[in-house]
C-alpha cells in the first residue's frame, strides 16, 4: 500500500503523489501554471513544486515545454533582463486554453469513476449509464 498522508511529509522539493501519476498529468499542470501569466522554465517548475508535482529537473520540464510550444498550446519568447542573463518565458495560446479546459473535464470525469460505488454494487443498467456519461466527457 501507499501512504495516503505523505503530503504532509514531503520535502521541498518531493512529489506528493506517485511518479506514474505525476507523468501523466505533466503536461496539464505546466498548462495550468502559465493560465494566467507567462513564466519562465524555472518559474514554472516553482510553481509545479508548490502544487504538489516536485521540482521537475530541466531535463524533464524542457522538451515538455518544446512539445507543446510545438504544438501550439504554448508560445514562448525571449526576455532580456536587467540584470543577468535572458530567459525564455512561456505563455498559454487560445489552443492551450481550450486543450488545458477540456483536460480538466477528463481529469474530473476520471476522479468521479474513482470515486464512484463499485459497478457490482450497482444495478446494471446505472452502471452502464455511468460507464457511458464518463466515456462521453473523455472523448468530448
């Protein structure tokens, strides 16, 4: 088994969840770490950190980062600093929005059939309805 109250035990920059969980929704959480303002690599790893995810290495979070500036969910432009050197900062397209909004529908039909009373428990035609509401909202 797991342990169900290891966020309370992490550490700075340790995950609160397991490493299978947190690969699959990587791409959704660096979404919605730039929603409402662009950051740069580092900042959006901080941010990753602080909501559960770990500090992702930069060898993990860049080509991420690439993939869906690729792919157009992403832009990402060159900032100068003042002082040290530039950086490149990542902000959220129309794409990315709507990518990162029809994610979360997934993810929350996902927790409602894992929350949902086992389907033996059920009557056979709930839990067909069931099976299919969730698949609509995960192909919609």
């Amino acid at each position: 088994m797991f342990d169900t109250n290891k966020s309370a035990h992490r550490t700075a920059d340790a995950a609160c969840w397991p490493a299978l969980w947190i690969r699959a929704a990587m791409r959704t959480a660096i979404l919605q770490t730039v929603e409402h303002e662009p950051l740069h690599g580092y900042g959006i790893a901080l941010a990753l950190e602080a909501d559960g995810f770990g500090r992702p290495k930069g060898g993990s979070l860049y080509p991420i980062l690439d993939e869906l500036t690729e792919g157009g969910w992403l832009t990402s432009q060159w900032e100068e600093a003042s002082s040290g050197p530039g950086r490149k900062v990542y902000a959220l397209t129309d794409a990315g929005q709507s990518r990162l909004r029809g994610e979360r529908e997934q993810w929350n039909a996902l927790a409602v059939a894992l929350h949902a009373a086992p389907a033996a428990e059920k009557a056979p035609e709930t839990a067909r309805k069931d099976q299919a509401s969730w698949l609509a909202a995960i192909n919609h």
